[in-house]
C-alpha cells in the first residue's frame, strides 16, 4: 500500500511540475516572441513589454527575459530527468 502512495504522489508531482511550467513559462515565451516580432508595440513598432516595467528594470529587460527563460529551459531538464528515473512509475 504505501508503495502505491508513493507512485500517486509521483505522479501528482509530474504533473505539477507540467502544469507549472506551461503556465510559468508562457509569459516569458511571449516575451521573447513580443522582442522579435512586436504583437504589443509601442506605437513606433518597438517592443512594448519594457516600457511596462520600471525604469530601473527596463534597462535591465534582456538579462531579465534571458534569466527567465533559461530558468525554464532547466526546469524542463529538471523535468525530464525526473521522469526517465521514475518512468516504470509514472507508466502505472
């Protein structure tokens, strides 16, 4: 039985660890997409999202866009590895 317990709390924790970085991942996403290809301009065509923040971080947008979204490329790995070590688990 408590062998079961632990397959379901695998379980419930993948599929967090999905929810949480589709969810947490897509504003980033976007932001990188908005950098290249500007859905939400500021009216001369540039890039709306660092005109949003404050002018202490908006200097400092691409280091933060970058951050993000190498969090998130390490999260997936993360991910990843987690379900290769317990993928006879996670089957069940």
């Amino acid at each position: 039985m408590n062998g079961l317990e632990e397959v379901e709390r695998l379980k419930r924790k993948h599929r967090l660890w999905v929810i949480l970085n589709g969810v947490l991942g897509a504003g980033p996403i976007f932001a990188a997409i908005n950098k290249f290809r500007p859905i939400l301009s500021d009216g001369y065509g540039g890039d709306l999202l660092p005109t949003l923040l404050p002018e202490a971080l908006g200097s400092h947008y691409n280091a933060i866009l970058a951050g993000l979204l190498a969090l998130l490329v390490l999260s997936e790995l993360a991910r990843r590895r987690f379900y290769r070590m317990h993928e006879a688990d996670l089957q069940l």
